[in-house]
C-alpha cells in the first residue's frame, strides 16, 4: 500500500496555517478541487467525524474521516469507513524562522481495483497529496 512521507515550508505562522490544514469545516468552499463534498457527522471537544468526497489525483475517494486536532501542532487524520478505510494522514506543524514547517506521513490503505493500481502509483498519490498540501500553503501565505 502506498506510504509516503514529505515535508514543506510555508511563510506564515504555525498557527494560521495549522487552522488552514484542520478547518475541515472550509474544505468544500477553499479547495472544492480536492473536495467536492464534505459533510459534518459530528463534533466533540477536538474530534470531528466528517463524511467526505476526496479527489486524489484521477481517483475519487468517499470517506469517513476522523479529524483529531492536537493545536497548533498536530493533525490526525483516521479514515474510518469507506474506500481508504484503515488509512493514516498525519500533518505535524512546527515553528521555524521562516514560518512553519509542515511535516506530512500519509498512510494509505486501498481496496479493490484501487488497490492494484495504489500498487503501482505511489509517485502519483505523493504528487496528488503534495498539490493538496501545496494549496492549503497558497491559502495560509494570502
């Protein structure tokens, strides 16, 4: 299953772009590209369950997700139903005279057709995720 892990730099505080990265809730209006659908199941103290749509690349996910947000420095992300169920996205944010670097290890469970072809295109889903992360940087540094 494809495992990838990367890193990135974003000129703004840790704390704007940690409420970028975790604020599911704005998925759907800020990156409508990556997520055509989101929809809030429930909320509780720092823990939210989210339905969502995720386009990854050509591949388009349905998702349960479990968001758990440790802030401004850590956000875990527990798919817990649907076509990634099992998978592990976890995006750590720290301090650094620049700004913030953003430290991302993405665990990716597929299933299916998907998962013959996850067998094959690890390069593709690094890119796919990386454009992601790369907008939520575009967002944060405006």
């Amino acid at each position: 299953m494809p495992q990838f892990s990367f890193e990135k730099i974003c000129t703004a505080d840790r704390k704007t772009v940690f409420d970028i990265f975790s604020n599911y809730e704005s998925y759907q209006q800020t990156s409508s590209m990556f997520f055509p659908s989101i929809r809030i199941r429930s909320v509780r103290d720092n823990v939210a369950v989210v339905e969502e749509h995720l386009n990854l690349g050509d591949d388009e996910f349905i998702i349960m997700a479990k968001h758990v947000s440790d802030k401004p420095v850590l956000h875990d992300v527990f798919v817990i139903g649907g076509d990634a169920k099992g998978s592990h996205i976890r995006e750590q944010f720290l301090e650094i005279p620049e700004g913030t670097k953003i430290l991302v290890d993405v665990d990716l469970k597929l299933k299916g057709k998907m998962k013959l072809g996850g067998m094959f295109s690890k390069n593709k889903y690094t890119e796919n995720y990386e454009e992601i992360v790369d907008n939520f940087i575009k967002i944060a540094e405006n």
